[in-house]
C-alpha cells in the first residue's frame, strides 16, 4: 500500500494495463477508512461489510493473511 492507497485502487483509478513507467503521473484518490493487517479467517464481509464494499475500498478481490487493507 502506498502513500495509503492500495495498489488495486491505483491501477484501477488510473486506468493502468501495466506497471507504469517511471515519469508517469499517477492520480492518487483520498483513501478514506482505518487501515488494518488481515488476519488468518478474516473475510471480505467481516472486514467491510460486503465483498462490493471491500472491492470499493481496496480495488482487488484478494484478500490473504498479512494484506493491509483499508476497512
């Protein structure tokens, strides 16, 4: 997660197919939400509500043990 943004949120903010190439400008959107460490048995609707909800907030369906996500 950087600058508190994670990384599904940029790709999909910025409309990006690749890694960007150094010298591209990003948008990078106002996350808002505690960020917390997912633990071993959380899920998607534990942590946020919904799998949408989780979605909306992090840009990625993965979620595994050790991921900071934002709730």
């Amino acid at each position: 997660m950087a600058f508190g943004v994670a990384v599904g949120v940029l790709i999909r903010e910025n409309g990006l197919q690749d890694e960007p190439q150094e010298g591209t400008l990003l948008y990078i959107p106002e996350m808002r939400g505690n960020r917390y460490l997912a633990q071993a048995g959380d899920n998607k609707t534990l942590l946020c509500g919904s799998e949408e909800q989780f979605f909306q907030k992090n840009g990625t369906h993965i979620l595994y043990p050790g991921m900071c996500v934002i709730l």
